[in-house]
C-alpha cells in the first residue's frame, strides 16, 4: 500500500556552511602617524556579517581602495579552499609523490 504524503519522512540534508565573503565595508582619511608626515593615510574595513578586519595604508584613496579589494579577494579565495596566493607549494617531485 502507497504511504500517504503525510506520513512520508523528509530525508533533506542540511545546507552546507557558507562562508560570507569579505567586502569592503569603508574607507576613510585617517591622521598622519608620526613617522608618516607629508603622505596621505586612509583606513579600510573589511567585513563578512561575523567578523571586521580594519587596516591602515599609505597611498591615494584610489590605491588604498584597490589594496583593500584585493586583500577581500585574497581572503575570500583562502575561505573557500581555491588556491590561494599564500599557499605553499610543493615543488619538489618526492613530495607530490608522497601525498
């Protein structure tokens, strides 16, 4: 006998965790550090909802923006496990073998 959609049991396996990506939250001017005199200096946030990374650069606002996104970037690639720009690497050919 069918067994009524009522009493059917759902099987759904939960959603994998997902990671919220890094963006660039703000970029403000900040006051000139002592040994900075004479150059521009901003601060950038960087968030993903659960946490706030804040730095400091020197450089145009332009440069500093584009520093910031490519830190968000980098960060992102690291959270989801692709290849990153800081992973070692393996270069010996009796290391690859040994994995």
């Amino acid at each position: 006998m069918p067994q009524s959609s009522a009493n059917a049991v759902s099987h759904q396996t939960p959603a994998p965790h997902r990671v919220s990506p890094y963006k660039l939250a703000r970029v403000e001017k900040v006051d000139v550090p002592d040994v900075g005199r004479g150059q521009h200096w901003y601060r950038y946030v960087l968030d993903n909802g659960r946490s706030t990374i804040t730095g400091q650069r020197r450089g145009s606002l332009k440069d500093v923006t584009a520093h910031a996104h490519r830190y968000a970037e980098q960060l992102n690639t690291r959270a989801l496990g692709s290849h990153s720009v800081w992973s070692a690497r393996r270069t010996d050919p009796k290391a690859a073998k040994a994995r």
